[in-house]
C-alpha cells in the first residue's frame, strides 16, 4: 500500500479507502464488519462512510469494527457527512455529529464532509450564517472533528469557485478514467490550493468493470480494464484516496494491489484515451465540458448526457433507466440542478458546441420521458 500526505496536513493516508456505501445487504452487519478488518489488515487506513449509505446501517457497520480497531485509533482516519438543511442550527447538527459518533464509537471524526452539493445554491446553504458550516467549525474548535471538507458532484468549472473561496481542506468527488475530463479542473484547482483529494466512483459505478470488452482500450502492460482504471485514480499525484466500495475479499486484494505498483498514467496515455473516447466511442459524452453553461435554460447538459452514457455502455432499457433516474433523484444528483431535461426548449446551442457531435436534444426527450416516470408525473409513457 502506499500513504499520501492530505492537503496540508501532516496525514498520510492509504492510496486506496474503503467507501461504505456498497455493502451486502443480505449479509449480517458483523460480516459486513470483517471485510473492514480485513481492508485494515492489508494496510487501508481510510474508511469513508455516511448516515443512510446502505438503508443507514453503514455507520453501524463501521462501529463493529472500528471498536475492534480501538487501539490503533491514532493511525485510522474515518470521514462521515452530513447535507446542508434550511433549518439548520448548532443544536440539529451537534445532534448528528454525536450520532455519527456514538455509532461510530469514536471521540472524533477525522474528515466530516459537507455533503452531497449538487448546486451553487446548496454551496451558499451550507455556508449561510449560522448554519452547517459554521456549526461544523464551532464543533470542530470543541475537538469532535479534526478536518473539514466537502463532497461534491458539481462540474470541475464550478468546483474550482467553491475552492477559491478557500473554507476546507478537503473534496471529495466523483472521477475516473471515463469522466476526468468533466472533474478535472475541480481535482486541479484543489490540488493547487493544497486540498486533500478524495476520488469516489473510480469504476464509474460499475460501469468499468461491467463492460470490459467495450473498454480494453484502457488496458495495458498487464492490466485490464477495472485494474486501469483504478491505477488512473491511484497513480494521479493530485488524487490522495481512492474510495472504492468494496463487498468481496479478492476485491480489496485487487485493489490493494493496484496500489503497490501504481504507475501513473503518462501525458501520452492520457492523450490515448481523450483520444480513443472521441473517436472510437463516438456516441459517448467524454465529459469534456464544451457544452457547459452554454444552455439559456441553465439544463446542466453534462450531467444528462454521462447520465445517458449508461444507456449506450450497459445496455440498459427504458425501465432500468428510469430506475437509474429514480436513483439519481434520491440522491439529487439531478434534480437539485436549475433546469431538467424536459426544460430543454432544442435551441440547439450545446449540440453545436459538442465536440462529440451528440444529438443532445433527442437524448434529452428520452431522459424527460424516463424522469418523468420515475418520480410519477403524468402524461409521459
Ligand atoms: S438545445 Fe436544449 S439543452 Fe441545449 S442549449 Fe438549447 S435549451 Fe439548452
Ligand atoms: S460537449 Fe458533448 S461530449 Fe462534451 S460534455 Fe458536452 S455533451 Fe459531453
């Protein structure tokens, strides 16, 4: 394994963290449990869960494990979260935070994630006066959080303007090897400004790992495409932890192994795959943000269209597409940007500007019709 120092602190974490949003459900807490153990014995030192990941029992599940971990506790960095609330005031989040604690069975939160912002104006909820963040600094000055950061789904562009306002010390976000260059100027400008980076979703939910055949283009020098993919996260200097959710053994093998021998992505490789993404997958959006802020009706057009990506890699139908887009809207990662699919009016200015040349408007009527069904509104099939 290797450790990276984060951001300015005096830190070093494992290169690759366990993410507990993807446990087995069907299995007992106490096994779920094991596999934590288990990561910590093959030298994972950062464990990243949530209140709700997995029908909330994630930080039960940690709780079992880290109370055996006890002794280590100075080596062991464990992060949580909390969303921003209108109603929010020091009473309601000092209450989650012990609660986080209490089933954590810790005195303190190493990282504690303002979590889950999805737009500019969740940004400003969580830093209004008297609110998450000033409640969460207030806590942390009373020694029950030892970091502040937060977790975010925004465009890099945007994620650059909540970096320059300078209030963590850390991100975490969403990118792989398909989508870096959607998020890469949010993990740039964090990295420039001595953040700690935390990457989640390096197999871009499943995706990588499903389609291997369609992706071995990523492969190379014995890789294959899941093993690549997780050494584009790990071997980035900028990226400090790879999360990845683990439910079997050999998965944590796999990726601990990956990161022994993290070669980093070279210029070249890069190149290879901006590349091979633009012209041999050529229905794909590769996530490079041309088409960003373009749209009069503010339709966040990247995120629909990595959004429909799933549709073209995984082969998915029009009813698991509506489960993704019920998925989705649970976790807001539509929704709570300033225009949906079905506010697209087809002026036609992101398709000019798509390097891809996608037909956005036609994919967009199919995500309005799929989000429509899936939070129940009338008059869509
Ligand atoms: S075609 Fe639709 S999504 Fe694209 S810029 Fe125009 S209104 Fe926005
Ligand atoms: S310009 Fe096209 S490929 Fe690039 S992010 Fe926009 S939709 Fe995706």
């Amino acid at each position: 394994m290797i450790y990276k120092t984060y951001g300015r602190t005096d830190h070093k974490f494992s290169a690759i963290g366990f993410g507990g949003m993807r446990f087995d459900m069907s299995r007992s807490d106490e096994e779920n449990a094991e596999l934590l153990l288990y990561a910590h014995d093959k030298g994972v030192n950062y464990f990243d869960t949530a209140p709700d990941y997995c029908q909330d029992r994630s930080e039960p599940i940690f709780g079992i494990a880290l109370r055996q971990m006890a002794r280590q506790r100075e080596q062991i960095y464990v992060s949580t979260k909390r969303m921003p609330d209108p109603h929010d005031n020091f009473a309601a989040v000092r209450a989650d935070v012990q609660q986080s604690l209490d089933r954590l069975g810790l005195d303190y939160i190493d990282v504690y994630h303002v979590w889950c912002i999805r737009s500019l104006e969740q940004y400003a909820l969580a830093m209004r006066p008297g609110g998450l963040y000033e409640s969460l600094l207030r806590l942390k000055e009373d020694g029950a959080i030892r970091h502040l950061a937060i977790s975010t789904h925004l465009p890099g562009t945007e994620i650059r303007r909540i970096i320059d306002d300078g209030a963590f010390e850390g991100v975490l976000l969403g990118v792989n090897v398909l989508n870096f260059q959607f998020r890469w100027p949010g993990v740039q400008a964090a990295h420039e400004a001595g953040w700690g980076v935390v990457a989640m979703n390096p197999l871009a939910g499943g995706l990588i790992p499903q389609n291997h055949q369609a992706l071995s283009f990523l492969a190379r020098e014995g890789d294959d495409p899941t093993t690549a993919a997780l050494r584009f996260c790990v071997g980035c200097p900028e990226i400090t932890v790879t999360l990845v959710g683990f439910t079997k053994r050999e998965h944590i093998d796999t990726a601990c192994r990956v990161a022994e021998s993290a070669r980093p992505f070279t210029p070249d490789d890069l190149e290879a795959v901006r590349r091979h993404l633009s012209q041999n997958m050529d229905v794909l959006c590769t996530g490079c943000g041309y088409c960003d802020g373009l749209c009069p009706r503010n339709v966040p057009v990247p995120s629909y269209m990595q959004f429909y990506n799933d549709r073209l890699l995984m082969h998915k139908t029009d009813a698991q597409m509506v489960e993704h887009a019920r998925f989705h809207h649970g976790w807001g990662l539509l929704h709570a940007r300033p225009a949906r699919a079905a506010d697209c009016t087809a002026c036609g200015r992101c398709e000019q500007a798509c390097t891809q040349h996608l037909p956005i408007i036609r994919r967009l009527e199919e995500i309005a019709a799929w989000e429509a069904r899936a939070l129940g509104e009338p008059n869509h099939t």
